[in-house]
C-alpha cells in the first residue's frame, strides 16, 4: 500500500469530507443525527453501501460503459445500478444474516436517495480512478459520513438540554451546529502526507 | 384558474419546498456561493421538475403501482441527462460552475417528492403548475442564499459591486461554513415571522389545541415536547 492510496482515503475521509464540505447527504445527515444509536447505524449502512456501490459502478464504467461509448449513460445507469444494489444488499442481509438486517432497519432502503452514494460513484468516474482507488475513495467518503453524522449526533443530544431560542429549535441550530464543524473540519485543508 | 393560481403561491411561500419542507437541501447547500449559480441550479431544476410532473402525471394510469418508484427514477434520471446535455452545450461556464451537482439532480427529493405526493395524483395541468411553483420556490430560495453570501463574502451581487470599497469581504460566507450559517439564518427568520403571525392569530381567536403547528411556548403543551428528539422517545 503505498501513499498515494492512503492519501485518497484521508483525503475522501477528513479533507474533503462529503456532508460538510461537499453537502452531499445532508437529508439524512439533518434527519437521522437526532439519535446516537440511529446515527451509528446509518453510518454503519452507509458504509457498507458505498463502498460496494463504488466498485461495482467502477466496474460497470470501465467494462460495460467506456467500450460501447455510452459516457453520457452514466447518470442512469449508476442510479439503478445503486437502486438495484441497496435492494440486494437488502435481502441478502435479511436471510443470511438477520441481527444485521434488524440493527440497519429502515436505513438501507433510505441509502438510495441518499446522494452521496450517486456523488461519489460520479466523482471517482470523473477523477479517473482504477478499481482500486474507487473503492478506497468510496469507503473513505462513507467513513467521512459516519464520522460527521456521530458527531452531530453527540452534539444534538447535549443540545436536548439547552433552552434555545424559540425561532432556531429545530433545523437551525442544527445547521449552526454543522457550520462550526464545518469549520473545524476546514483545518483538515493542511493535512497532506 | 384559481387553483393554478394555489398552487404557485404553495410551492412560493406556504410549503417552499427549501425553507419550510426541507428538500433538496444538498444543492441548496452547495451551489449557492453566488447568486447567478443560485438561479442556474434552479432554473435547471424547474425545468426538471415541471417536465417530470408533466410526463408522471400523463403516465399514472399507465405505470403499475409496484414499480412506480423504479420507472420515476428512470423518468427523472432520463430527463437530467437531457439538462446536462444541453447545459454542457449552451452554457459551459453554468455548468463549470455547477459541476457535479447537475447529475445530482436525479437524487433531488424535491422531484421524486413531487412526483409521490402530487404528479401521480391530479391531471397533468395541475402537475405542471406544481412544478412551476416548486421549482420557483427551489430557485427564489438559492438566489437569495446565494445573494447573501454574495454580498457578505465578496462584496458583490450579481458579480456587481454593491458593498463600498473599504468592506473587507467575510470569505467564510462563500466557503462551505457560510452555507449552513446563511440558511440556518434565513430559516430562523422565517420561523420568528411564523411564531410572531402564530401568536397574533391565538390573541384574536383563541387556542385551536392544534400543537403541530404551534412553535410558542404553551403551558398545555408538555415541557418536554418542545425539546426536539424529545417527541421520538
């Protein structure tokens, strides 16, 4: 493993991280971050969707779409691959594996309209990366995701307590919340190996 | 006519699908940095929209309610090429600037949303003024996002100087932080105009009990429910 795949991890992970520089899943992200235990699991899901889902459209872009020169297919294509996908994910957890399945809930059939599954699988296209550097970006982003939703969720339970003003209960002290670990996670800009 | 009418003031101000219902909040988010690319995004989006009501709406006898969320996403995801296509063509410099986030408009929940609780529901014509008045609703709500953050992270609107030339321009505004900070704002204020219309209705009709709606502090409702995440438990 040398540096260049360590940094696209950290890269995807700290520096770019999906909800809070790049606003990618911020539905689930505002949505799902009221409860810790929730917040885990999606992540959790998260994780495991991502990362499969950006090695199979890795390997649909390069075997199925680059050769017929149907680039502009991409958008459809990846969003029923991912469709298709999180449905499969689905099932097979159900049957072989129930405790998961039960742990995950309503969160994985969510994942689909989460757009950071359809970003990410873009993005690598974009970025030219091989198989490799696809599922490697794909699970540094996830791991981004997981890291920025449990901390909000530890933030929103303290914020439970507080007495806020009226007019910003709710999605506004939420964001206010997110806008100052947007900043903090700014500090990540200077990390490079 | 009337309804037609309804229906864009809906999709405007009482349910605008960014600042009360909450939707589509990724782009909103991320291409507001300055409010020309507030109106591209939603004007791409309109466009999105108001075709995909129009197409769901003529096909909903046709589609088999099983597979209706698949054959949406095809209808949707079909559509946003089309956009790319001709952004791509006709505007290169709106889509330098949108970048990424024009595909994402497939995963938009506004459009998928639209099309659940209203398109397959009422006739074509209907639909498409819904779409109108979402999409401008959409596209009013990031051009003023973005024009704040515009104007207080580069001292512009529009790309003109409107700020004098002493202001030194709060760059945070047009970098990720400012995103959340202008919309938790924006939605705050509005939450303070509803709470203040809120409060004059009850002084001059009375309690109605409906606590849904009611952002006031009220002895009837339980302490406790005023806390978000209190409800869930």
């Amino acid at each position: 493993m040398n540096n260049s795949l360590i940094m696209i991890i950290v890269a995807s992970a700290l520096i770019n991280n999906v909800v809070l520089n790049q606003f990618l899943g911020i539905c689930s992200f505002l949505g799902v971050s009221k409860q810790m235990k929730a917040s885990a699991s999606l992540g959790v899901a998260v994780i495991f969707v991502i990362t499969i889902a950006s090695a199979v459209a890795s390997l649909m872009y390069d075997f199925v779409l680059k050769p017929l020169g149907m680039d502009f297919m991409k958008t459809i294509i990846f969003i029923l691959v991912i469709a298709a996908l999180v449905q499969i994910v689905e099932m097979f957890l159900k049957k072989k594996s129930p405790a998961v399945y039960e742990a995950l809930g309503i969160y994985l059939p969510l994942i689909t309209t989460n757009c950071a599954v359809l970003g990410v699988a873009l993005t690598n296209v974009q970025n030219g990366y091989n198989f490799i550097e696809c599922v490697l970006s794909g699970f540094g982003t996830a791991v981004g995701y997981t890291i920025a939703i449990v901390l909000l969720a530890g933030i929103r339970s303290r914020m439970n307590e507080k007495d806020i003003p009226a007019p910003l209960r709710g999605a506004p002290i939420v964001m206010i919340a997110a806008a100052l670990m947007s900043i903090a996670f700014m500090g990540f800009g200077g990390l490079s190996f | 006519m009337k309804k037609c009418l309804e229906r864009l003031y809906n999709g405007l101000l009482k349910e605008n699908p960014v600042l009360v219902l909450m939707l589509g909040m990724c782009p909103a988010l991320a291409v507001s940095t300055r409010a020309l690319n507030g109106i591209g995004m939603g004007l791409s989006t309109l466009a999105v929209l108001v075709l995909s009501n129009l197409v769901i709406s003529c096909l909903r006898k046709v589609i088999p309610d099983q597979v209706r969320l698949p054959a949406y996403i095809v209808i949707v995801a079909s559509l946003v090429t089309v956009t790319e296509l001709l952004i791509k063509a006709y505007l290169p410099s709106l889509y330098d600037a949108l970048g990424l986030y024009i595909p994402l408009i497939v995963v938009n929940c506004i459009i998928l949303g639209r099309a659940e609780a209203y398109a397959n529901k009422h006739t074509p014509l209907l639909s498409v003024m819904d779409g109108i008045g979402m999409g401008l609703g959409f596209t009013v709500a990031l051009t003023l996002a973005g024009a704040l953050r515009e104007l207080l992270g580069n001292g512009t609107i529009f790309g003109a100087q409107v700020m004098p030339a002493s202001y030194e321009p709060m760059t945070i505004f047009i970098q990720p932080p400012g995103a959340f900070m202008i919309f938790a704002l924006i939605i705050a204020i509005m939450n303070a105009i509803g709470i203040k219309t809120r409060q004059r209705q009850l002084v001059e009709n009375g309690c109605d009990g409906n606590c849904a709606l009611c952002a006031t502090a009220c002895e009837k409702k339980n302490p406790a429910e005023k806390k978000e995440g209190g409800a869930e438990k």
